[in-house]
DNA sequence: CATGAATGAGTCTTCATTCAT
DNA sequence: GATGAATGAAGACTCATTCAT
C-alpha cells in the first residue's frame, strides 16, 4: 500500500471565497477534534462542521493528513511565536526576570485554549507530526539558549542542554494541568511553582556574574 | 454497530497453554507497534507476527483496543513500580538522596526500552488510555508525596503540588530524550541535570529540618 | 498520487470454500462486463453479483485491477493454448493443413463466446494490459514462427515477419466479427476467406520445397 | 445523477476566438492523452495543459465523452479520407495498384503519429465509441468494395465479404506495429508485406478478366 | 464569454469482528 | 480451543459538472 505523504498544501487561495474557505476548514478541523476527537475526525464530518463539502477540503489540503499537520502547526506556531517573543524581551536581563517571563509566556500560550491544547497532544504521532514537532521544539530551545547566553547576572554552562532540560521541564507539568492530573483551576499556582523551579534550576546550574 | 467498549480481559488464562498465548500476542503487538508504527498495527498483522489465527487473539481480549490498553498498562506497570521502589526505599531519608534516587529510576525505566517506550507515547489518547494514564499518574504522585512527606531534613509544603509538578518536570525531559529532541546519548547527562533540578526545585520549596 | 500497480494474487486459496469464492467472483466479473460494460464494473457490483461481501474480493486480489488482468489473462490463455495445440499438432505437415488449422482455432476459440471477447476488448490498456497482451502476443508469434519452420512443402524465408503479419491479420477480421461490423452469422464465411488469405499469403512468401 | 449522453458539439464556433480555443482543446486533450493516458485523462488537466478554465470546455463540448469522442473522430477522420482518396485515385486500375496504394495509405495514415494512434487505441468503448468506429469502418468497407468493382483486371466474387476481410487483415499488422509487438522501424517490411499479403488475397478471390 | 471554487455522488479499499468448520 | 474465510460498515479521495462572479 502506497500512501500519499504529501503534506504541501495543494493550492493557495486566489479569490476571497477561497480564503475564507480554508478558514471555515480549518477551524472546523479544530472544532470536531475539541468536541468529538480524533477517532471522530473523519472528512466527512470536518465538511459537515464547516458547511461545505468533502471535495472542498481537497481543494486546498492533499489529505486529510495535511490538514491535521496544519491545524497542528499553527497551534505550535502560536506558542513557539509568544516564547520567542518573551525571550526577546528580556534579552540581557537577570535570570529570575527571563523565568518568569518565560514562564508566563509559554504557560499562558498553552492553557490560552486548554481544550484545543489537550485535543491536539491526542494527535498520533507520525513522521510529519514529529518533523513538525522536531522543527517547533529546535526553535524553541535555540530562543531559550540565546536568552541563557545574554543573561546580566549568570553565565550559564552547557547552555544548549539547560535549555533543553528547561523547556522540557515545563512542557511535563503543563501537559499534566491539560490531562487534569492538576485540576486547572490551580494553573496560577503551578505556573508560580515553575517560575520557582525554573529559577532554582537555573541558579543551580549557572556561575553568578557581577556587573 | 454498536462499539464494544468492554475493555477488562476476557478470561483470565488458566492453563499454561492460554499464558504463553497470551503472552506471545502481548509481545507480537508491541513488535509490530515499535516496528511498523500505530497505524500498521492491525489484528492481522498482530496475529501473523504472533504466529496464531486472529480468532485467538478474541479469546482473550474482547476487541483490538483491549489489547492495546493491555500492552500500554504493563509498560506503565513497570515504570510506576520502580518508581514507587525507589520511593519505598528512600522513605525518611534527607532529599538529596529522594531526589537521586527517584530520578534514576524514573529515568532508567523510561530508557530502558526506548524505542517500546516511544512506540506508546505514539498511541492515541481516548477515554481508555485517559484513565488508565490518569491511574498511573495519581499513584505517581501519591508515592512521590508520601516520600517527601517522610523526609528526614525538609519539610515540604503543599506537597501534593509539588509532588505533581515535579512529576511533570521529570516527564517532559525524558521525552525529548524519547523524541531524540536530546540525542539519547546525552541520558547520563541529562540525568544529572533532572537530579539537580529535582533537588533545586524542592530545596526551594521545602524548609529544612534539623534534626 | 500513488496507485497500487501490485498485481500478484493475495493469497492461494487453502480451503475448498476459498477455490469456490475465488471462481465465484471471476465469473462475476466476467458477467458484469458482458452485461453491463466496463464503467459499471465496480467492486460492489461485482460481490454482489458473486453474492459475496466486497471484502471477499479483497481477499484473493490486492486491488480490481488485478482482477480484471486475471480475467483477461484466462481468457487469453485459453486462446492462445488453442492456438498452440493447433500449431503443435500440425509440425511438419504441409502448408495448406497448417492454415486450415491455425484459422480453424483461432477463430473459433474467439468466436466461442463472442459476448466475453467483445467485453474483454474493451478493456482499457494500460501497463498491466500491455505487458499481458504482449506476453500472449509473443508466445502466439513464437507458436507459427515454429510451426513455419517446419513446413514440409515450403520454405518460408523471414520466418518471424511472416508469423507476426499472418497474426495480425487473422485479428483484424475477427475483430470486425466481434464487433458486428461483420455480421457473426458470417463466421463460417469468414473463416473460409481467411484460410484462403493465410494460404495465399504464406505461398507468397514461401519458397517451395519438393521432398 | 441522469448521464448526459448527448454527444453533439455545443455549439459550432462561430468566431475565430472560439475556434482557436476548440483547436487548443483539442490538442491539450491529445498531449494529455499521449502523455499521461487515459487515467490521467481529466477535464482539470486538459484545461490546465490547455491554458485555459474547465468551464471553458463545457462552452463547447456538452461533457468529456463528447470531447474523447471528438478527438478519435478526427483522428479516424484523416485516417479514413486517406484511404478513400487512394481509392478514388486507383479506380478502374489493376489489382497490384490498388493493392499497393490501399495499403500505402493507411499504414502511413495510421503511422504518422505512431503515439496519437496508439493513445486512441486505449481508449475504452462505449455506445458512443462503437457507433463512431463502425460508421467509419463501413465507409472504409464501401470504398474499398467500390473499388474492387471498378477493378479492370480482375472481378471480385463477394466484394462486400472481400473488402471487409481485407480491411480487417489490414488493420490487425498496423496494430501489432503500434503496440510494437512488431518494432515500429520495420514498418517498411511491413508494409510490402501487406501489399503482398493483399494482392495475394485478392487474386485468389477474383476472377482475371482480359480487357 | 471566461473563470475556477464548490459540489457530492460514486469508488475503491481497509480492517475489526464473527462464526462455521 | 483454534482457525481463517467471510463480512460490511466506514472512510478517504476523485473528478465530471455547475454556476456565481
């Protein structure tokens, strides 16, 4: 069996229509999984969700694949974008501001819509998803280093690996406050327990600088 | 056609033939799953690796998902129970040696068959896997709990919420080890860096103690 | 897009039942194309006039096309055998028996049910078709090239050329039968002015032979 | 879904800008069709390979049928005056000339783009197709029966049965060479092969007259 | 007239599950 | 208990055709 892994979306939209239909698409995509899940996610009922029909979803999406790999990618976007972002705010700032803000802005992007988030960690995971994911995770462990190596108060050893470890190190308790095994009414105290842990850790594995 | 949702074994093998069939389809699923991925892993194919009639995969699982829970269930099994060892073992000792110790066991059990470990992180979240993961990590965090709870030179507060988080900061790290998001020849190393991020974060949280 | 161009059989039929299904569903296929043509020969056209389940047809052919080749290829070999029965039983005679017998089977082995040769005809070639139709072509090239050789009372020089012109235009007439641009009744006829045409044709390209 | 089955071109182009789109039509349905084939023979490519809108193509053909339709019938057209111009050029003449003649002018008719003819082989039959090759197959027939009769040399018994036998002994060879079951370089062999072949036929058929 | 986005019926194909042998 | 042939519901995807712009 031969299937077609083509992930490349198949055309640009030319005509206003178009646009908006891609939109109606995608967010449909996002709505079905949210409300009835993966297993539910079949094309017909994505068409159906957004008022069109099956064929339009191959207007502009190779497979149903690419669609979930597109719906997956602009939620990674969005989290990787207010990391970065973060990071660049507090380039040359102490440790403890660049954890908090870090902190803040990847706990925030996550639980921003805690019911798409936990919707698209039940995607299966395939060559393109991790590719995708693999991209997304690099991006955001070179914006964590470049920050670890501009901080004013800290040299940071071994800074590609620390972020590495940190950013994983959010990514567990998160994921635990979207599965519910933390109620998410309590994500204002985790998200201050990480800054606590990420500064801790930080701290332990830097040499203090002074200006 | 209504979904057998029934997930609990169907007969518990009484004979010594029953068990070794029982265990060959167990470990033909996690073959296939790790070798050819979630997708290609049908009855047939389990059955052909296996080397025995899908039938008799129905005599003792119910439906495919059954089989699936079973396999994901005795991998966590065996994570948790080392987990809840180390715990056991380190009960009222200072949390320097709680913090190495359930870091090294953790870690261990998760690497210690990467690629069955990926292989399930591959499997697709629904209400089954949800609670069965759910399960796990509720005794997760109890025996983290009680071990800090037991601690000789800090007194931890709130340690239900740190016991979660530090859970979650232990599973996002080993999963980018998993993902190779961190080459897996960096475990040794990225073990250390959990053990000092364990006790950085708790020595934050905690108050000592002297005894 | 990736189309699946495996046209081996699934599987050899094991049980009585399978060898039963097997032929069941290959003379439904040839029902359907005679009765209702080509574009309605769908996979569930086919089970249902088999009275299987679609599922069956899958399970002796990976995909319809091969289904189709199977039935094509039966039917050429039958054709082709009795052409080469016709040839084997002739060596050595004299060239007048040879036309006579090449003709007689020929014509009679695709006039013997005009309806299947008609549907088979219409058959869209494609890379499985060719390679088929080539494969028979050249066992019936190769089958009068032999027989030519041996001829008692004529030499024919070019043996090859000859053997592949005289095939050819034994096709072109009986194909004007098939589809009734020669009423049928006119077999018989026909079949005379083709003997007549490969005797006349053979003796001008033969040099003669006196024993 | 009732089929259209109306065949008639739209419209007839009454504008040198609807005939240059017709012409381009046409011409993008034979590229595709000789390129790509029948499968890949879509109205979104052929407008595509056209340069111009699929709806441009309903402008002037009612549906693809009538456009497949439209291309073999101009395909069958070139190749059928051809032959009835040789006709008209060897009346009252001796067989050998005719012979001659007649065969020069299909095989090169049919050779002289060896692809497109072939491509127009593998098109599928349908009602459509059938009515179209038998219209052109009995005007090949009545030319060349018309011919026979005019023949000064010879008297054909049963010129209908003659001609049809002959066109049909024609046709087969030319399709061999198209199919390269015979390699399309020895089409000059073949063609003095047919010219034999036919006066030998036709000699035994006819009775000499001396003027 | 031209465009090309939208349509949706129609196909092939898969695969969990059953049950006669 | 074991087998594996049979089932058929379900799903992905195609593509001729239409029609609003």
């Amino acid at each position: 069996m031969a299937i077609n892994t083509d992930i490349s979306p198949r055309k640009s939209p030319r005509q206003a229509r178009s646009a908006a239909t891609v939109e109606v698409i995608h967010d449909a995509t996002l709505q079905v999984l949210v409300s009835q899940g993966l297993q539910a996610l079949t094309t017909a009922r994505v068409a159906d969700r957004a008022g069109v029909s099956v064929g339009s979803i191959y207007q502009y999406y190779p497979n149903k694949q690419a669609l979930l790999i597109a719906v997956l990618e602009r939620h990674l976007e969005t989290v990787i974008r207010a990391v970065e972002q973060a990071c660049a705010a507090r380039r040359g700032q102490p440790l403890a501001a660049m954890a908090e803000a870090v902190v803040r802005a990847y706990v925030d992007a996550k639980l921003h819509r805690p019911d798409v988030s936990r919707a698209l960690y039940a995607m299966p995971s395939s060559a393109a998803t991790d590719t995708l994911v693999a991209r997304i995770t690099v991006r955001g462990q070179l914006a964590l280093c470049d920050l670890l190596a501009s901080c004013s108060d800290a040299r940071v050893l071994e800074p590609t690996l620390v972020a590495a470890v940190w950013a994983g190190a959010l990514v567990g308790p998160v994921q635990m406050l979207l599965t519910e095994a933390i109620p998410l009414e309590r994500s204002a105290v985790v998200r201050e327990q990480l800054t606590a842990l990420s500064l801790a850790y930080l701290r332990t594995v830097a040499r203090p600088v002074h200006a």
